[in-house]
C-alpha cells in the first residue's frame, strides 16, 4: 500500500526532519515544498495497521506539528489490480 503525507514542521528544522526520514526504509519519496505543508512524504507500507504506525512515527518526531495523510484507492492507481 501507498499513501501520500504531507507534514508541517517548526520553520527552520526542514532539512533535519528530511534527513531524518531519509533513513526509513518505508519513505519511498521526499521533498520540501512551499504552502500550507512543508514537506511532502510518500511511504510504502503492508497494511493499513502499517500507516497507523507510519503516522504514529511522524507525529512523534520533534519539530514536526501535524501530518495530513492521503492513502492511495485500490483500483485507483493504488494496486497491480487497477
């Protein structure tokens, strides 16, 4: 499974949380970007329990203030079964 989380941080601790989550093996994706979030995170994960602990993570990891998570649909692009 594939989901899409979007994180925003305390300004200033962008690149350390990036480096950071560089080192997960489940971050298949990372970038900073501007607007309302401040970095954007793709994961890949077994299953939903996976994102739970996946968010659960992040939310502990200091200087980051919320997560927004999008999970990919199955038959949508999610899966070898679309």
């Amino acid at each position: 499974m594939q989901t899409y989380i979007l994180l925003t941080c305390n300004p200033g601790y962008e690149k350390e949380i990036i480096t950071h989550l560089k080192s997960m093996k489940e971050v298949t994706e990372i970038n900073g970007i501007w607007g309302k979030y401040d970095i954007f995170v793709k994961v890949s994960h077994g299953t939903p329990l996976g994102l739970d602990k996946m968010v659960e993570i992040f939310r502990n990891i200091e200087n980051i203030t919320s997560t927004y998570s999008l999970p990919v649909l199955f038959g949508q692009g999610g899966s070898i079964d679309d």
